[in-house]
DNA sequence: TATTGTTATACTCTATAACTATA
DNA sequence: TATAGTTATAGAGTATAACAATA
C-alpha cells in the first residue's frame, strides 16, 4: 500500500532476512510464553489449564480430548480424573454410547480459567504498560499476523 | 486508520485495548511456541535444549545454572549427568574450590544446539515465507519491541 | 557451621499393555 | 471382533530430605 511512510512493502526481503526474523521472532515468543507460564502461572497444571480449555469450548469424549492434546487416552484418563476430584470437569453417560463417556466443564471450571487466563493476561499487560501507543499499533498488527499464519 | 506515515503515534490506546492486546499477543506467542516445540523439536527434550544453551552462553557451576531454569538443584544434577552422558556437557574441577563443578559445553554440544536451532528457525522460517514484505516488516519491528520488554 | 553437589525417595505426567464393558 | 475407557506398570522430570566433601 503506502511506501513512502510506513517503510513496509518497498523494500524486498531476501531470503536470509526471512530465516533471521523466523530465529528472532521465534525466539521472541517463546520467551513470552516460557514467562508467562513461569511468572503468571497459578495451581493449574499446563495440561490441565490446557484439557479445561478445550472442554470449555464443547464437551467431548476422552478420545476427542486426547487427539486434541495429542497424547495417549490413558494419560488423558488421569488428568481428566484430576480434573474431575476438583469439581471443574464433569463426567456424563452417553445416551447413544454406553461405552462414552462425555466430559464437559463445570461452572467452577469456567470461573477457574477465567481467573487462570486473567493472571496471565494481567502479567502480559503489565509489560505492555511501558510501552508507548506506537509500539502497540505495531504488536497489534504482528498479532493479527501471527494468528493468520498459525490458523494454518 | 494511519493519517501520516507511521500511523502509529497519533492515537491513544486505551486499558481495554491494552488489555485486549495482551490477551491476543500473549496467545499468539503461546501458539507459536508450542507449535515450534510440537512440529519442529528432535530428540532433545525441552529442559535439555535450555540447559545446554546456558552453557553455550558461558560455563556455569551446577547451582548456578539450577538457578537460571528455576528448578532444584538435585533436579538440575540429573538432567545434566544426562548430557554429560550424551557427551554435550564436560565436567570439570574448580580449582578455586573443591566442592564446585565447573560445567560447560562440548563441541558435540554446540554442533547439536545449532542442528535444533536450524530445525526451529526452518520452521518458523516456512510459515513465515507465505507472508509478504509488508508483513515481515511489521513482524520485524514487533519482534525488536518484544525483545525490549522481554529484556527487563 | 555453611555451602556444593549427589543420592534416596516420592509425586506427577507421560507411555504401552492388559483388562472390562459395550457396539 | 472392534471400540471406549480404566487400571497396571514403567520411564522421565520434578521436588524435598539426607548425606558427603569442602570452605
């Protein structure tokens, strides 16, 4: 669009930039990630903040939940057992399925990511506080970025 | 929404948008991260990759390097014994002190951070070569942003 | 007595294999 | 016979507690 201004999209970027913005960008989110999970976490276990998420989106079977997460149904098994003793998950019959068994999350569940993801959230915007209105335009758009190319 | 060419400094961005920002930002980095760790790891397990990159910065004792990844040191002793195992990590005597290990990393070591990190960065790489100029420029300069906050 | 590091023991999360119940 | 889920057992990685060697 613009090239005078914004210095976006008149310049070409090579191929060797590109491998050093993947190494710099990479390195950049994990180390967000790697603090947020250090510096904001609470007494949820990522697998478990993990498990609720996807169960907040829609019940599922153990199965389900397991090919999400990508481990096996077994260890699913003991998480959603954990899950389940603290009254965030709960366990349902499937009426077309006597063998399913469908899990949905809790009313405490929903209220305990909220809170989970509030603290995260908070850590996050703590650090963006220092930033100035500039620098936030900027991140808004990588954001936007970032989930285009990972919804791939 | 830029009226010159930045476009970046002339609005003010508010606590909801800070806030709503935080939450995106944090996300996408989380994402990126685990899909980096997911798709593109080897056989170094993730506590071993950091370990070992303390040590490429610079030899450590083993409390020390306990200390930068946040973990007991008993916990540190056994990850490490398996990189010493592997022949990544060298143990060496203190000879300021005798109680004290000087551990640091091999040449073996260097040669298998730079083949994990080239796997990272190639798939990093991939995702990102789907975008256009523009976009590496905006993913560039958040990238610089998020390296300053991260710094502190 | 304090510090560095290892070993002993236990808990959690992961896995595969064996088992029960249902389709 | 195949599938959904649980339980048995084992392998990592984490922890705390107890120990050895050194300061």
């Amino acid at each position: 669009m613009s090239e005078e201004g914004s210095g976006a999209t008149g310049e070409q970027i090579d191929q060797a930039e590109v491998t050093r913005l993947a190494h710099d960008l990479r390195l950049a989110c994990m180390r967000v990630s790697r603090r947020v999970r250090f510096e904001a976490s609470s007494d949820l276990a990522p697998h478990q903040f993990s498990a609720l998420g996807r169960l907040e989106q829609r019940a599922r079977t153990l199965t389900e939940l397991a090919e999400c997460e990508r481990i096996s149904v077994p260890s699913m098994s003991r998480t959603v057992a954990a899950l389940v003793d603290r009254g965030v998950v709960a366990r349902a019959a499937d009426p077309s399925d006597g063998r399913a068994v469908v899990l949905s999350i809790t009313a405490d569940g929903v209220r305990l990511l909220e809170v989970e993801r509030a603290q995260r959230d908070a850590w996050m915007a703590r650090q963006l506080e220092e930033l100035d209105a500039a620098d936030h335009t900027v991140l808004a758009r990588a954001t936007q970025i970032l989930e285009r190319v990972m919804a791939q």
